[in-house]
C-alpha cells in the first residue's frame, strides 16, 4: 500500500475530468457553505477523494486545495495535512478559500451511458449537450454496440441529455 506522501508529487497533472471535478467540488463547497447543506459538501468530498485515490500521483497543489476545502469541516485534520506538506502557519491564518474557474467545470465530452432494453451495453463519448439524434447517430459509429443496434426493430428511444441513452429493440 502507497502511503499519502509518496502519492503527492508537485509535477503531476490532472486529467480533464479530474480538473473538472475539483472545480465542481469547488463550486458545490462554496454554494453549500451558504446554503448550510453540508451533508451533500461530505458526500462531495468523497466522490473527489475516490478519485484521487485511483490516480497514481495527486497535484501538490490539488492536494492543498482539497484540504482548505476540508478545514472547516475536520480542522485538526486539514491542520495536519497542511503541516506535512511544509507550511509552517495555521491553514486559517495563511490559506485563502479556493474559486473556482467556470470554465472548467463543464467537460467538452462526456461518457454517456448507453442502454439496450434497460441493461447497459456501454459507453458513448458525447458532448453534453447532445441531442438525442446526436447521440444516436455517435451511436451508429460504435462498432461494439452495432450488434444491438441493428438486432431487431428500435420501438423507443429514451434519452435523459447528459447522462443515459436507452434504446428498446423488439
């Protein structure tokens, strides 16, 4: 097992995806902050740590990121962290709160899920704002999920934009 030190590394990057999410995290922090929802700000953290975790090096400055992000919620613990990495005052003396960049926090593309009689058959990359013929017709490039496709007459199309594409084939 990989201890968090050797995980943190000032020269990785973040993929696409994961810049987005930060910055999601970032935005839904803030606004759940105002909004005293802090429940949802928690379950946030955990889809942003699990996937940190599956990354084999964290940004330095992800890293510093998420842990002002968590300071208000376990300061003992955000003080720890901020210690380790080298700082010599309190987070809350020296950290200012992170914003987020509006520009990253939607992807170009996405993975849409994709359905045939309610069992899912795979992905699509899609931009998120894809219509339904969009979809579709990125759908008909798919080799793998050709055999779906084409094995019976489509009866309905349900499509919820942004997030699954389901196709009844009788």
């Amino acid at each position: 097992m990989i201890a968090l030190r050797d995980k943190i590394d000032e020269h990785a990057t973040l993929t696409p995806e994961l810049e987005c999410l930060l910055h999601q995290t970032i935005k839904k922090t803030t606004e759940d902050i105002d909004n005293f929802r802090f429940n949802t700000t928690i379950a946030q953290f955990m889809i942003l740590v699990n996937a940190l975790t599956e990354l084999e090096k964290i940004p330095t400055s992800t890293f510093e990121t998420f842990i002002v992000l968590l300071a208000p919620f376990a300061p003992h613990l955000a003080e720890e962290f901020w210690e380790k990495l080298g700082h010599e005052f309190s987070i809350f003396n020296k950290a200012t709160r992170p914003k987020y960049d509006e520009s990253k926090i939607q992807l170009d593309e996405i993975d849409l899920t994709v359905q045939f009689n309610g069992r899912t058959r795979g992905t699509v990359k899609v931009s998120p704002e894809a219509t339904q013929e969009e979809v579709v017709e990125a759908l008909r490039k798919q080799e793998k999920l050709e055999g779906y496709y084409t094995s019976g007459e489509i009866v309905k199309v349900i499509y919820i934009q942004g997030k699954i594409i389901n196709i009844v084939v009788k």
